[in-house]
C-alpha cells in the first residue's frame, strides 16, 4: 500500500486546533450549558463545537448557562462534536478527592444511599464507598435507617482505586471532633462557672446534666434551698436548666453541680429579716412525730415542736392539729443561722394565760371548771383556756373514799371546784371538789366530845368491826371487840348494814379524822344511869336490897 506523504489542509488545521486549545480525549475541562435538547445538553468547552452530554447524567435537569465540570469521551461523536460526560468527570475528581482525604488525614463528605451487610453504602461524589456498621457512630446504631439519604463527613480509611474499594468511618471523626471539644471544654473550665445544660437522666439522688460533652452531675441537695423529697419534683428528664460549677475533676472527667448556689441563700439574712419574736406566716411542709416544718419562705423552713402547738392542750401528734398544706401564723423563738435551725411556736401567737393566772384564780376562789381527763388517782379540769387544774382524789369527798375519780364524774362533765394552791413557775393549780362545801368534822368537833353518846345509821360491816355514821360526812368506827359484852367472832352475826345502833365516844384522833366508839361502854353507861336512877327513886333499905341483887347480876355475867 502507498504511504501517504502529504496531510490535508483539514486535517492540518484540526491538528493544529486540537494543540493549540490543549483538549484531548480523557481529560477532564470546565465548560458551559449553551443549549438544552430533549436528550442532550450542549457544552462550549474552548472548542470548536460544542460536547454533548446525556441528560440522563443529570440528577437535577440542566440549565443554559450552567457551569460544569465534562470528562471528554471523544472530540467527535458522529461527526457532530465532542461526546462528553459529566459523571466520569464527577467521579474521576471524586477519586482525586478521596487520595487527598486519605493522604492529608481530612474529612469528606458523602451521602447514605441504603444499607448492606454489616454497614452501609456511601455516595462520595460518584464514587460508592463501604461504611462499616461499627464505624457509623460513636454510639452503637439502634436505628439504621434513620441515616439513610442524610450527608455526613467521613474520613477515608482505607482506599484501593483498582478494586474500587473505599472504607469510611464517621466515627473516627466524631471521635477526634469530641475530643478537640473536650480539650477546649477542660482549658475554659472553672468552678462557678454557668452552664446552660440538658437534663440527662433522673435518680433518685439527683440529676445528670449535659454540658455539651461532659454530663455533670446535680445532687438533690444542690437543687434548691429548700428540702426536697424526689429530683422529680424539681426537674424533668430533657428540660434545659442552668448551673453552676461546684467543683470539677479533669482527670476522671467529674463535674459537681448546683441550682440553688445561683441565687442567695435565704439563711445568710435569716437572723436580720426575722428576730424573735417576730410573727410568722407559712406553710406546713412536713409532719414528723416531733413536730411540724413549717416553710416561711422557699429555702427557709422551721420547726415547731410538738410542745409549742397548745397551751392548755397536749398534743400526742402533731397531725391532731395540722396537715401539710396548711397555711399557718408562727411566732419566731430562734435563729440559728450556722445550724440553719429556725424555731416555731404555734401558741406564742396568743399571750401566755399563765402570766395572769394568780390574779384569774387567786386562791380561795371557787370557779366551774370543765372535766378535760380522769386518771386512777386524779382528774384535770380546764379553768380557762391554756390553763388546766388538777383534782386529786383525796380532795374529792369529805366522808368518802373514793376510789376512782371516775366514780363521780366522766371527761367533758362540768363541775365546781376551789382553788387551793397556784404555782405559775411550774405552772400548776391545786383545786378540790370537797372544799366547795363545809368540812363535816369541823360541825363535829364542836357538837361532841370523848365519853359522848351518839346514834348513827350502820354504813358498813367488815370482819374487823361495823363504821356507824354519826352524821352527813362524819364515821366511828365500832371495833369488833367493843360490839358486845360477850365476844363476838364475826360481826355479821350481831349486826346489819342499815341498822341503827347507839354508841359511846372512846377516843376522837382530828388529826388523822378517826373516831373509835363501843357499844359495850355506851350500855355499861347506861347500866350505871339506870341504876342511880333507881336508887333515887326508891328508900334506903330496899334500894340496898335491889342494888346488891343487881350487882350480883352483873359480876355473874362477867364471869361468863
């Protein structure tokens, strides 16, 4: 075949073109969106006609004048012009992106397209990239799918461009961008400094708080100045507080929390803003067996005891008398601003009714008092409100032993009593129920003496003798060995409760009130009257002759 020595004048200016604008097939040049047809987009490029790229390269239809990377298929495709192609360009400059990404270390950015075995599939500017499982977060992925068709960065793990093998991780990035932020958190840490954080988690002991990328921690102490019973009752789970840096701990990464320290503590100016003595309103917090806690102002609770409810009352509970909730009037007894103690006192808002009570109750004065409790050996009574009096059972009757002042009288009965003693210092009356009405034994003492005769009414028979009452209050007690001239065994057999019987006074004791009479003395008396009086009556001779037949008489029963 002849060798052709000669070029054409076409094919030497298409040489010389194709030189001087630099373009050959494979490379990669910028051009512009002149004209749109229904299959193809026209690109200039410098050449002399314009490339054609396929729409169907475009995710998003093209607009004329568009700018836009083409990889250059072939300067003539059909004679029409330069077949071009804008993914191989994107994925040519794709590769280049990923070498440099893997050589400098730097992030890149791709899109999740869907997920595969043991990770996901990633789109990194044309090019499909292995990202593992493991390395999709720093947390492990409960939720896969909720990563698909978002744009990440990554960085390139691994890369092999003649397999087309590219591995990613997200997590390494996620890592280092944590750790560049921990470092700035620690270098600008200091105590009392504010954050504005995230409530993590709730326990039963406080709160965890997100700082950013630190969780501090926030005790239940530190939340409020006042008490608080559950972190619940403060703080919801995802809520955005502010806090304060208590102390803090680079090393192991531990940040201590407070709320209440970013505002003042009300005890610091408890003892100016409230003396002793100062009235109080607030609302009851809390009721223990002791007590009631009483909040006047948040952060700022009080104690009244249980002893500081009532004056007169006494209290066995404190729930007798309040429930929490309950608004009440206190009156200030002490501060202790170091202790943080405030006491309360429910009764110190009315006056003390003990200060007056002397001159209320002077002794002597017999007032109607009110049966508030009855115990074996005494009762109290209230007098008046605050002040209660108390009413032993040997003040109760006169002529009575009573053994139980139950007896008489039950709780809420209203009786009159005296006043016999006032103590305010320890804060006790004396009253009695029998002073309110004469002593017996004072009538008594005056009416009869030893060696009297009296008759009476049997009020009772024992087996040491009978008590024969001589009168309203007053009883004699007739031994058993004064009962009769002859000896009686037991009392029952000579006499009955009820029965009327006369005796002699032997011995009168006022001291201990006891009054010993005898039967058999008050009929010897009476013997003796009988015979005087006979012998008055009747002549010397005969009246010796009767007297000595009765004296006969009288030594035979002896005998007996």
């Amino acid at each position: 075949m002849e060798e052709k020595d000669e070029i054409t004048e076409e094919e030497l200016n298409s040489y010389y073109e194709e030189t001087i604008k630099g373009i050959s097939r494979g490379d990669v040049v910028r051009g512009k969106v002149v004209a749109i047809t229904d299959k193809e987009a026209m690109v200039d490029i410098g050449y002399k006609a314009e490339g054609m790229v396929p729409l169907t390269e475009f995710t998003e239809p093209p607009q004329v004048g568009d700018e836009l990377e083409v990889y250059v298929r072939s300067l003539s495709h059909g004679g029409e012009g330069p077949l071009l192609s804008k993914r191989e360009a994107e994925r040519i400059r794709a590769w280049e992106n990923l070498r440099e990404a893997h050589e400098r270390g730097t992030p890149i950015k791709g899109k999740i397209t869907r997920r595969i075995k043991g990770g996901f599939r990633v789109d990194v500017g044309g090019v499909e990239a292995f990202l593992p499982m493991s390395q999709a977060d720093v947390k492990p992925v409960r939720r896969p799918d909720e990563l698909i068709n978002r744009d990440y960065e990554f960085k390139v793990l691994d890369l092999n461009e003649r397999s087309s093998n590219v591995i990613l991780s997200r997590r390494q990035l996620l890592e280092e961008e944590r750790a560049r932020e921990k470092k700035a958190f620690w270098d600008r840490m200091k105590t009392g400094k504010v954050f504005e954080g995230k409530v993590k988690s709730i326990t039963t002991y406080g709160a965890f708080v997100d700082l950013g990328v630190v969780d501090g921690l926030l005790h239940i102490n530190d939340m409020s100045w006042k008490k608080i019973k559950h972190p619940l009752d403060v703080l919801d789970k995802g809520q955005r507080v502010w806090v304060k840096v208590l102390d803090f701990d680079r090393e192991s990464e531990k940040v201590s929390l407070g709320m209440k320290q970013l505002t003042p503590d009300p005890w610091e100016k408890a003892e100016e803003k409230y003396p002793v003595g100062t009235k109080v309103r607030g609302k009851v917090t809390g009721i223990v067996d002791y007590g009631a806690f009483v909040e006047v102002e948040e952060g700022l609770e009080g104690l009244v005891h249980v002893s500081e409810f009532s004056w007169s009352r006494r209290i066995r509970h404190p729930s007798e008398v309040l429930k929490e909730g309950d608004e009440v009037e206190c009156v200030v007894t002490n501060v202790d601003r170091e202790g943080r103690r405030l006491s309360l006192s429910l009764k110190q808002v009315e006056p003390d009714p003990w200060e007056t009570v002397e001159e209320r109750f002077p002794v002597g004065k017999v007032v109607e008092a009110a049966v508030t409790r009855v115990y074996p050996d005494r009762a109290l009574v209230e007098l008046a409100e605050g002040v209660e009096g108390v009413l032993r059972a040997e003040d109760l009757s006169w002529d009575k032993r009573v053994r139980h002042p139950g007896d008489l009288f039950q709780r809420g009965d209203r009786i009159r009593v005296k006043v016999l003693s006032v103590d305010p210092g320890r804060r006790k009356v004396r009253v009695g129920l029998k002073q309110t009405r004469p002593d017996p034994w004072e009538e008594f003492l005056r009416a009869y003496a030893e060696g009297d005769n009296v008759r009476g009414r049997v009020s009772s028979v024992t087996d040491f003798g009978v008590f024969l009452e001589i009168m309203d209050g007053v009883e004699g007690l007739i031994h058993v060995s004064q009962l009769d001239e002859k000896k009686v065994k037991d009392p029952r057999e000579v006499v009955k409760e009820g029965e009327t019987l006369s005796a002699r006074i032997i011995r009168i004791d006022p001291d201990a009130r006891r009054i010993s009479l005898s039967v058999k003395e008050f009929k010897k008396a009476q013997e003796v009257e009988e015979t005087d009086k006979f012998i008055g009556n009747q002549d010397q001779g005969e009246g010796f002759l009767k007297l000595g037949e009765i004296l006969g008489k009288m030594i035979n029963r002896e005998k007996k």
